[in-house]
C-alpha cells in the first residue's frame, strides 16, 4: 500500500537519491565536527528550540515573535499563561524539549505519540477534553493566514478509521526500519505524509507532525537538525508546503496516490536546513575573530590567569584606562566568551567554557 506511493520514475528517483547522498554526506561531515568542537552548539540548539517553537505554531496562525517567546521561555514559572497563543508555545516547547533530551528513549509507538499530544496541549484549557485522545468528529487540514483568513486544504482519514490506519501506519514504519531495505529519510517522509493525512487528533496535528519529524531524524542519525529551525524553514515555505502535500492527497485513496512531490519537498527543506546551519556555525565559530586586539589580550589574560579581579586586570593591562577595560568586559560578557562569579568588588572572571 505504501510502497506503491514511493515508487517512481527512473529520472525523478535518481533526483531523490541525489539529494539523499548529500543529506548523508553532510551528516558524516557534522558527526565529526560535533565530535571534534561543539563548543558553540549550545547556544545555536537554544536559538533554534525558539524559532522552532514560534514558527510551527505561527503556522498554524499564532502571531508571537520570536522575541517575544524567548522573553516569554524566560518566565516559565508563570503558573498559568493567559492567551492560547502562549499556551500553544509553551506546550510546542515543552515537548521538543523532551524529544531533544529523551529521544533515543522514545519509540515510535501509538502510545508515545499520544503521550507527545497531551504534552503538547498541556497548557491549553480549550483542548483539556481531546489531549491524547483520537478524534471523534471529522477535520480538516486547513491553512492559517495573518488576518484570520483560512482555506481547506484537504480533508482527512474519518474517525472510525483512525485507528486502523495508525495501527497499520505504525506497524509499517517499524518493520520498515528494522529491514533496513529503504532510506530512512523516504521512511521519515512517508510517515509524516501519512500521519498528516490521517490527522488522527481533534487539533494540534501539524504541530505533532513537526515534532515527530525532529524526533525521527535526530533518532535516525540525523541529528544536525537540532541546530537550527526545520519549522523556520517550512514556516518560510508555507504555501509550497500546502501545495506537496496537497499533490499526493488529491488521489488519496486511489491507485495515483503518489507522493513525490511531498518527498522532493522534504529532501530540498533539508538541504536548505543544512545550508542554513554551515552559515550560522561559521558565524558563531568565528565569534572570537571578531574581537579586537585589546579585547584577544584581555581573553588570554584571563585564560592564563584565571580567576582574576577587575583589579587584577588593570594592574596587568595598565596600559588601558578601567573605563576601557570595564566596556570589554562587558562586551566578552555579553557575548558569552567570559562568565563572572559574585557582586561588587568581589567579583572575578573566568573564561566560558562554551567558548574554549
């Protein structure tokens, strides 16, 4: 049933497979990069765990920034957050989270995606009543745009189909996998096409989808993507999102159901993530190019020496007014290159260790 989606043409697969073997040839290439210096990836998973978070539910029509959600993630010890906007972020975060911390503990499974789903709705009191739990009424997938303006997309798997279809679905995957036979990416691409086509919860489907495509293609190897937004990226190609996986759902059900428009979309949002991800790592790898030499003397002082005063450093840098010296610090705090320890005179820095 499935196989028969993915298969194509000799020209349009050897496309595909183009596409696979540099998506793989850069995970060989990052693999050894992680390895070898990971000092800046911290600061890039945490960028992108905001974006993330804004950008899938942007698409389904929230309208936080970015800036707005980090300054939001900052405060989540609020016990309950008033708009559904910021219920939808935080549940959306709250559940990457756990995928980027627990992911190779997590099996792809009915129970574990319905253990994903109330997560994911935790924060939101509108959708106490279906988290975890199938639908029981018709949906749709439907496109959310600014303004309030949406359009039907295409509708889904009717409720007393939902759990065949998960069942088989699943099951399928699973095998799929442990045979080894096919590509994980064209396994990962059609599980996303078919959970969406099912939509087997009331709400928060697309959401879901995303999540479980950064939890499958960290567990299969793929976990690069953790550094920067997939959902930035589908964010920023909406309509052709729409438009993919609409061409395999106009024939659902049929002998031409055929999704090759959906997985030349996948592979082409990855290689476009990967690009995304060497400009950022070249950036933030060559952070410490950007200091001055005043600023490079200061940094191998502290290296060398260790906690040290403000006091300290002016006696060994007396060729500097304080004034100057205090600006740098400042500076190499706030671009994580120094941390410091304790208030007012007692204070003393030390270099980060994200940044050696």
């Amino acid at each position: 049933m499935y196989l028969k989606k993915i298969t194509f043409p000799f020209l349009q697969t050897q496309l595909l497979i183009n596409k696979i073997s540099a998506i793989d040839s850069f995970k060989r290439k990052w693999h050894t990069l992680e390895k070898r210096e990971s000092k800046y990836l911290k600061e890039l998973k945490r960028i992108a765990t905001i974006e993330s978070s804004g950008s899938s539910t942007r698409i389904e029509g929230a309208i936080l920034t970015d800036d707005e959600i980090e300054k939001l993630l900052k405060n989540l010890k609020i016990s309950q957050f008033e708009s559904r906007d910021e219920q939808e972020v935080i549940g959306y975060y709250q559940a990457l989270e756990l995928i980027l911390e627990n992911y190779d503990t997590i099996d792809l499974t009915e129970n574990y995606i319905r253990q994903l789903h109330s997560i994911l709705l935790k924060e939101s009191s509108k959708d106490k009543r279906h988290r975890g739990e199938y639908k029981k009424i018709t949906n749709k997938v439907v496109a959310k745009y600014p303004g309030g303006i949406e359009k039907v997309i295409f509708n889904t798997t009717e409720p007393h189909l939902v759990d065949k279809e998960m069942f088989e679905l699943i099951n399928w995957v699973n095998v799929q996998f442990s045979k080894n036979d096919i590509h994980p990416l064209f396994i990962i691409a059609t599980f996303i096409y078919e959970f969406l086509s099912i939509h087997p919860f009331q709400d928060g489907n697309g959401r879901l989808s995303r999540l479980m495509t950064t939890l499958l293609l960290i567990k299969y190897g793929y976990d690069f993507v953790q550094y920067v937004s997939f959902e930035h990226i589908i964010e920023n190609k909406k309509k052709k999102y729409y438009k993919a996986l609409m061409s395999g759902q106009k024939n659902r059900y049929s002998d031409k159901e055929n999704i090759y428009e959906w997985i030349l979309f996948f592979l082409t949002s990855i290689e476009e993530l990967m690009s995304k991800l060497e400009i950022k790592y070249e950036k933030y790898s060559n952070k410490q190019s950007y200091l001055n030499s005043r600023q490079n003397e200061l940094m191998q002082l502290i290296q060398k020496s260790q906690p040290l005063k403000i006091s300290d450093i002016a006696m060994k840098m007396n060729n500097y007014s304080i004034n100057t010296l205090k600006k740098d610090i400042q500076y190499l705090l706030s671009e994580k290159q120094i941390d410091k320890i304790g208030k007012g005179r007692g204070t003393i820095y030390i270099i980060n260790d994200e940044s050696t």
